[in-house]
C-alpha cells in the first residue's frame, strides 16, 4: 500500500495588499513543536504582533514569524510576526532556532541600513556583502546583526548552531580581500 498522512497545521500569514508578493524562504522548529518561518514581503500590511518591527523598510523587507500549532486555531497560534530589514532588497536564505528559541538568521542585505546591534563583527558594507542577525526568543529584541564580507559579492545560504550555540555561516564569495579566514583550510581566494 501507499503511505498516508494527514496535515497537522496549516496557516496563511500576508498582507491583503494587490499586487503584494510574500515568500517564506526559510522554516524551522523548536523542541517545544513550534514552528519559525522567515522570508520576504514586497508590501506594508502584513500582520505584526510581539514585533521587533511593525513598519515596512524597504522595496523587499525580511520578516520572521512564530507560530504555535498547540495555541489552537486563529490568531493566536501567532506568537510573533515582524519585520526586519533596510531600505533595500533584502533576502533571507537560511535560519535555525537555539534552545532559548532565539532566531539566527543569514541571507543578502540589500542596502547598508539594514539593522546592527551589538558588538557588531563588521559594521560597514563592502560590496554585496552577507548578513548573520539574531532575534531574541519574544520576537521583539534584535540581539546581535552583523555585515559580513570583504570587497566582493558575499552571501549567506546556510547557518547551523552547534550545542555550544557557535554559529556555522556556509555562502558564496567573490571578495578577494576583507572576507576573515582565521584557522582557514585555505586563505586565499581561488
């Protein structure tokens, strides 16, 4: 016979704006069975709630969505929906979830007013450079956000947590100086 299954939870999040686009890119879960989708929205109007940001930044903002499956339907299995981005095209590729439900995101900011905080690895944009940004478990706070890159084009695809929470950042590159290659296999740009 065939396998079968059943849809456990199912929601739509999106702004009623025509001609509005909202892409989820990214999806991950907790230990507790909640799920985290990120992605990109071309409009104002989506649904915020617990936001870091309610306000739509730029031609292409990130936002970052909480939802509980357990917290029943409607409205509130919606922990938290936010923005987050710059005044350009910004585009999130990859995120994971530590255990205090922190959110690590990475990805290509569109402009450099993309939101940084905290002891900020690099706070200028050289190029097209990638982004690591983390949310904080409410959805509310923005712990750390970082550009990261050298004089080339540097994009963020994947990101990882190990049980120490050190973070694995796996892109693209074509910087041929900037890019930081510390206990690298191999230091220079081929």
């Amino acid at each position: 016979g065939g396998t079968s299954w059943s849809t456990l939870y199912s929601s739509y999040l999106g702004s009623n704006n025509v001609g509005a686009s909202e892409f989820g890119e990214a999806v991950a879960y907790d230990s507790a069975g909640n799920i985290y989708v990120a992605g990109k929205v071309s409009s104002s109007g989506l649904p915020t709630k617990n936001a870091y940001d309610t306000s739509y930044n730029g031609s292409t903002d990130l936002f970052i969505a909480k939802f509980d499956p357990s917290a029943g339907t409607g409205s509130a299995s919606l922990v938290y929906s936010t923005y987050f981005g710059g005044s350009g095209s910004d585009s999130v590729y990859d995120m994971a979830v530590d255990a205090s439900g922190s959110v690590y995101l990475t990805g290509s900011p569109g402009s450099d007013t993309l939101p940084l905080t905290g002891d900020a690895h690099d706070s200028s944009r050289d190029g097209t450079d990638a982004f690591v940004s983390i949310l904080g478990p409410t959805g509310s706070t923005l712990t750390y956000s970082t550009f990261l890159g050298g004089d080339g084009s540097d994009t963020g695809y994947g990101i990882a947590l190990d049980a120490s929470d050190n973070i694995y950042i796996a892109g693209s590159s074509s910087s041929t100086t900037g890019l930081a290659t510390v206990g690298a296999y191999d230091t220079s740009f081929n």
